[in-house]
C-alpha cells in the first residue's frame, strides 16, 4: 500500500530520516530539525546572533550539525535559507548577511560537513514551508507571496520550487508598475529609483515601506505614522485611514490579478507584516476579481502563512525532501 511504502523510506520512525533547516538572516541565525512525516521534532528549535566572522558563522551551522546528529542518531539532509541567493560555484549573494557575502558559504559547509548542503532564498522557502502543509499539499501551484518591508515571493509547482535560470524567479517585486497601476496611483507619484537600479519597481509601492509612504502623501503635514499604525487608525474608524486602506486594497489587487494572469496559481498565501492587515486581505478578492484575464477567470484561493516565523526553518528543511517523498505526501495529505 501507499502507507507501507511511505513507512519504508522512514515513515514509521522521527529519527529514521531527519531535515534539518536553517533561517539565516540579517540578525539571527535560527535551526530546527524535522522528521520524515515533516513534523517538527520538538526541542530541536535554537536561535543565535548572527555574528559578524565568517568563520564563526561556519561555526555555528557545523556545531549544531553535530550536535542534531548526536541527538537524533541519524545523519541529516541540511538546508538553508538566506536573503538573497547562492551562485552556481556556492558564492553567497546576500548583502544583509554581511559576514557569508560573497564568500563560499555553501562550498565551504558541504566541505565541513562532508554532505550536501542546499541554499535558497527565504521567500522561496516560506512559500514551500506553505506548500507543504497538509492543507494545502495537494495543490499543484501554491505562490507564496511576503508583503513586508520589501515585497518577496516564492513559487512552488507540486511541492518543487520554482527558481529559473538565474534563481531571480518569483522577484515580483521588482517588476515595475504596470498601465492599471499606474492610473490607480494618479498624478504625483513619482517612479522612484529602486535598491535594485530599476524605476518604479511595484517594491516600492505594495510593500510596507510603500503603504506607509502613500499614506504620507495623502497628508504630508500629519507625523509620519508606521504601517501598524495606519492599519489601526483605520480599525478604529478614523476616515482617512479607512478610505486609504480601501484605496490601497484596490491597488493590490491590481497587482496580484496581473500576478495571477502570469502564474495562474491555485491559491496564494501571503506573509510578512502587512498581511496582518485583515481589512487589507479580506477586501482583495473582490478587488482583483474583475481585473482577472477575460473577467471571468476564477480567483485562486487566498490564505494567510499559518507557520509565521518558523516558515524559514520549516521552508529550508523541506528543500530535501525527495520526489518520492514528495509523491506519497501529497497523496496522504493526512499525515501532517
């Protein structure tokens, strides 16, 4: 049967087959391993500062390695997620963790720890972390959007991620606004220069910082307020802030039906601060509905991350996970 099956590649026992995921970011450095059923193995979840040597970094991947190996008897499948990406010669491109950028992160870890070792953007691992739980595994394009101080996303096509030539697949943010966008906007919104080099990159416009500014524009002589801060005015019935956030619910569904006519998923999740907005995400169905590709194509399902932060970790361990794994997860949903 499918279950005997699945129970002979490790099903049957948490330490038979272990994932071990990292979330290395700007200041932390956290890790959490996980058992072939992809439950959390509990007591396994550490955090550390991020430090500023490079050797130290190394350090505290390979001790914890050692340390997992020890604890759960078993040799793991190690993955990593990062803000930014790995070249093909496992050079690390990503700016905000400065003591691994531009060094051989990757080919210097599979060296110490004599395995494999995968590294991946951390979008793409909160979209996978996503895909993969037992709601939503049996679905065949899951997109995993990041509405946070910048604008990420993440690609995941039965249960694989989606990364293209480069790895830039899934950088919705840094597609520049579109016609529609454009006219919603309205006189005085200049296309400012992005991070990336590029004008007027939907980066600055849907994310968190972008709320905030076009919230700021609206009255330039009120104090610069937060995006919670906005978000809350408008809970409270305050007028403008009410109006704004409808205003800008349209605008993101502009966005995200354009989106969907590129991906066509079939639902989307979305993460990161600004999704705690409820009036933001549960106005946008109706938003995007009559901008969908002919007017009558169905609007994916639209959901909320329900791992928060531990999508880092739980995203960069599944980065192993085998398709033959893959094949019986997704037919018994029930396990996780």
């Amino acid at each position: 049967s499918s279950l005997s099956a699945f129970d002979e590649m490790g099903g049957s026992s948490s330490t038979a087959l272990c994932y071990y995921g990292f979330d290395v970011g700007g200041t932390k450095v956290e890790v959490a391993a996980f058992d072939s059923h992809l439950k959390l193995i509990e007591g396994t979840k550490q955090r550390w500062p991020v430090p500023e040597d490079y050797d130290a970094l190394l350090a505290i991947v390979c001790d914890a390695v050692t340390a997992l190996d020890a604890e759960l008897k078993c040799e793991g499948l190690v993955g990593l997620g990062v803000p930014g990406k790995c070249s093909e010669e496992g050079i690390l491109l990503a700016a905000n963790v400065k003591a691994a950028h531009n060094k051989p992160f990757k080919t210097d870890l599979e060296r110490l720890l004599r395995r494999k070792v995968v590294v991946e953007n951390d979008a793409n691992c909160f979209a996978l972390s996503e895909a993969l739980d037992a709601s939503l595994r049996a679905c065949d394009n899951v997109l995993g959007i990041i509405l946070g101080t910048g604008v990420g996303a993440g690609l995941v096509i039965r249960g694989h991620v989606v990364r293209g030539k480069n790895n830039f697949a899934g950088e919705v943010g840094h597609v520049p606004v579109s016609a529609a966008a454009l006219e919603h906007l309205g006189q005085g919104n200049t296309l400012a220069t992005c991070g990336c080099g590029k004008r007027g990159c939907i980066d600055g416009f849907v994310s968190g910082r972008g709320f905030e500014k076009l919230f700021a524009q609206r009255d330039p002589g009120r104090r610069s307020l937060s995006a919670a801060e906005i978000v809350q005015l408008s809970s409270d019935g305050e007028p403008d802030a009410v109006a704004f956030v409808s205003w800008f619910t349209e605008l993101l569904g502009i966005v995200v039906a354009e989106w969907c006519t590129v991906f066509d998923p079939d639902v989307i999740v979305f993460g990161g601060g600004l999704s705690n907005a409820s009036e933001v995400i549960s106005g946008l169905e109706a938003c995007m509905r009559p901008r969908l590709l002919f007017g009558s194509t169905e609007p994916p399902g639209l959901a909320l991350a329900k791992h928060g932060d531990s999508g880092g970790v739980r995203g960069a361990a599944f980065l192993n996970v085998t398709d033959e794994q893959l094949h019986y997860l997704r037919q018994l949903p029930w396990l996780l």
